[in-house]
C-alpha cells in the first residue's frame, strides 16, 4: 500500500475527499485515453530546454 493511500485512509488530509475526487477523475481521463500520454523522455527534454534558456 502507498504512502499516499495509507494517508486517504487514515484522514490525514484536510480534503481527503476533494484529494479522492480529484485521484477518482483523474483515473477515470486515464482510462478513457490510455494512449494519450507524454514519455518522461519528452517531459524531461521539454523541462530542460525551459531551465536551460
């Protein structure tokens, strides 16, 4: 079990259930979309390219 669903399951955020919600919707993009992702490759040249200007 993660740290962050130890934490949801024991209350320790103030809106755990806004927290909840927004994981819940998130999943649900997801799985509607599974291929539309970006590679940590790109992510991370894209990130580089921004620091490094």
């Amino acid at each position: 079990m993660s740290k962050i669903t130890r934490d949801i399951e024991h209350g320790n955020f103030r809106d755990s259930e806004n927290l909840i919600a927004e994981l819940d919707r998130r999943l649900a993009e997801d799985d509607a979309a599974p291929n539309d992702t970006v590679s940590w490759e790109v992510i991370r040249a894209d990130a580089l390219a921004r620091w490094n200007t």
